[in-house]
C-alpha cells in the first residue's frame, strides 16, 4: 500500500518578506518585490531591475558563527526557510528517527556574493560585450576575467552547502538529495520527498528549493539569450501572459516545506496543510535552452502527474503557471495547458506569482506552491498582476490583477527550465 505524503510545515523568504504570511498577503494586495538593482551598479548595463532581498536577518535563523563565514546569501534564505518550516510544523526533531527523517533540496548551484573576485567577474563580463550590447566574446571575458580565487573558494560554491548544515542541525541522517534541475529544483525536490515517503524511505522529509540569479553572470545569461526583460519601471518588468510581455525578473528565495507520512503525522497531532497526491517530471529534449515550441515536455510531466494522482483533469481547480514572463515559454504552457486539459482548461483560473516575486530559479517551485496552498485555505487565487493586455495565443484564465474568492480543493503547480526540464505537482487542501 502506498504512504500518504502530507505538508506539516512551510517557511518562505523572498522579496516580498519572511514567512508565509507576509508574503502571501502583498501579493494578494498587488505588490511586488521588483526594484531597481542596488546589488551593482547597472550604469553600463541593458538591464536595471530585479528582486533583491534586503533587511533581512539572517542571524534570527541561524546561529552558527562559523557557518554564516562558508555559506552564500542563497544559503542564508535556505536555512532560514527551513527553519521557518520546522518551527511551523511544530516538530520535535530529537524525538525524530534520524534514519527516516530526510531532506531534499533543490539549488541552483552557487553564487559570488562577499567574494574578492565579484568584481573582476562584473568588469570581465562588462568587457567582453560589444558598445551596444549585441554580442558577447568570450575570449574577452577570458583576458579579463577574474584575477584571484579566494582561499574558501571550494567550500562556498558547494552546491549542497544547505544539506549538509540542515542535516547537521537536525541530525538528519536518512534520505538526502540535492537537486541542480534548472528551476525545476525546488518543484523536483518536493516530488522526490513524495516518493520517498510514499515507498517508506522516510517518514519526514524537510524538502524545497533555495536560489539568487541577481549576479552580473547571470542576468548576462538572460539578456544574451534574449529571455531579460529590458524594463526600467519595476512595477511593470515582469507581465506574465501579457501582449507586451518583454522577458522575466531575476530575484532571489527560499521555499522550504515538512512533508510527512499522513500517520505520523496524526501521531503527533500535526496540523495539516494538504497533500500531495501527483508528480510529474519530463524533459522536452528540444534544445539546449529554447522551449520546445508544441510544449511535449510540459505536456507530459502534467500528463505523468495527473497520472500519479489517480484523478481526472476536471478536477483540478487552478493551476499555479510557471509564466515567467518571456514571449515563448508562456505561449508554449498555455498551448501545453489546453494540450492536456481540453475544453476545462477555459474553465480553470491559471496565475503566475512571478509578476510580485520574480524568477526566483530554483526556489520558484516551492515558494509558489507554499503560497498557492496557502491561498487554497483562505479560498482565495492569487492575481497575475500587470496582466493589461490580452494576448490571442495566451487566451486562458489568468486572473488578471485582482485576487478572487475562489473555492479550491486540488490545484497543479507547473515549473520550467532552461533546458527543457518539467515538473508539475499536485495538491489536495
């Protein structure tokens, strides 16, 4: 017989705030985390805003001095996240079977953030672009690249940093993964948990994503493969689904959530979020970093989650888009949407958080699923907010700048990577 996986706990840090709460409450008012960069400067640089985290104490999370010396500002948010979601669970963790507790994360791998060499990576990647930005030389960028590799270098870029200081924490000593799927992570590693817990490899599983992409090399990345959006008003940067749609947001978060077998968890008399009862993941295998244009990828992780679920499509009431915000891949998820859900898919409200948060990368799966089921029990959807303009190929539901008093019971929250990764879950409240 298959275990139950249910969530027990959730913390969240974007830039909109710390824990569910905040969060959830500016964006069902319309706010957004979107500012102008203040990380570096972007005098010289085509794109100016992002979703920074500031005022953040990380110290109120985590405790250890000489952790806080190895770990990147993303590690910070995972921990603290975490924390959020073990404290909200209520769960006693030395009481726990440390061999069937477990812990799984999704990390976009590393970033430069208090590194001596930051700044020779920000002015070689400034150099090795033409005056007006249009092409990128590489061998510039090698000529004037960094000059010194600071002496914790290793240790800092770790990808895995969080799961081994969360597991020392709380003598986490079973299941343990870290999930580099290009913004898929956090979305992959709550699907793993489900599995994990649903075959008797743990009973908990302290599970989510944690990401920056505000660095120079990054919002690079986007701006040469034409997915940045080029806006200088940051209340208006990010417009998912919308016609005059121009690229998305880089920002930066934490999701983490407990997720534990359904009877273990009435043990203990946990209170209980909802359920997760389907997962799907596919590749599209299209290219290296196009969406595939008919969205087969997508169309079959939603497909393998419905699947898993046991449930006909008529009963998911709303989907949690990816809609990050670039002409293509939102395009593509509507025509992947109403690929899998026919004449329903008119019928199911869809909105992107992404317009308040931003792309936070790998976080982006387990923040916006945290938020979508929060939302679920206070019977209300979250709005797409700078949704002014429709688009004839993005003709869904998108509940378009206002929150809705919406009955809810099971939502799908989709997520897409460069490179063609897909995953899709699935969640009773």
């Amino acid at each position: 017989m298959v275990r139950r996986a249910v969530i027990t706990g959730l913390g969240i840090v974007s830039p909109l705030g710390e824990g569910v709460l905040e969060n959830w409450q500016k964006i069902a008012d319309g706010e957004s985390g979107i500012k102008n960069i203040t990380f570096f400067d972007t005098n010289d640089y085509p794109v100016k805003v992002a979703g920074e985290i500031h005022k953040f104490n990380h110290k109120k999370y985590i405790d250890d001095k000489f952790c806080l010396e190895l770990i990147f500002r993303n590690v910070k948010f995972a921990l603290s996240a975490a924390r959020m979601a073990i404290e909200d669970s209520e769960l006693e963790t030395k009481k726990v079977k440390p061999e069937y507790f477990g812990v799984i994360t999704g990390s976009g791998g590393s970033g430069f953030d208090g590194a001596p060499f930051s700044e020779d990576i920000s002015c070689g990647l400034l150099k090795a672009w033409d005056n007006n930005f249009q092409k990128f030389k590489s061998r510039k960028f090698g000529e004037n690249g960094q000059n010194s590799v600071h002496p914790l270098f290793l240790l800092k870029m770790l990808p895995n940093n969080a799961i081994y200081y969360l597991s020392s924490k709380y003598n986490i000593k079973g299941e343990n993964y870290n999930i580099v799927n290009t913004y898929t992570g956090g979305a992959d590693a709550i699907g793993r948990a489900f599995r994990c817990i649903g075959r008797g490899d743990a009973d908990i599983i302290l599970a989510g994503g944690y990401d920056s992409l505000i660095f120079p090399n990054t919002i690079f990345t986007f701006y040469s493969l034409n997915m940045a959006s080029l806006s200088q008003n940051p209340n208006r940067a990010c417009r998912p689904f919308d016609l005059y749609r121009d690229g998305l947001v880089a920002s930066e978060g934490a999701g983490f959530l407990v997720i534990e077998e359904l009877e273990h968890a009435k043990a203990r008399n946990a209170k209980i979020y909802g359920e997760i009862i389907g997962y799907g993941n596919a590749a599209s295998a299209y290219h290296l970093f196009e969406p595939c244009p008919l969205g087969f990828g997508l169309i079959r992780a939603m497909e393998r989650a419905i699947e898993n679920a046991g449930i006909s499509r008529e009963k998911i009431d709303y989907i949690n888009a990816d809609g990050i915000g670039t002409i293509k891949n939102d395009r593509i998820e509507s025509i992947a949407v109403k690929n899998v859900f026919g004449r329903h898919a008119y019928k199911i409200p869809m909105s992107s958080l992404k317009g308040s948060l931003g792309h936070t990368g790998c976080a982006s799966g387990a923040i916006e699923t945290i938020i979508s089921l929060y939302s679920l029990k206070k019977g209300i959807i979250l709005p797409t907010i700078n949704y002014e303009n429709p688009d004839p190929e993005c003709n869904l539901d998108y509940v378009p700048n206002y929150s809705r008093k919406y009955k809810c019971s099971t939502f799908m929250a989709i997520n897409q990577g460069i490179g063609g990764q897909n995953s899709a879950l699935i969640i009773n409240g």
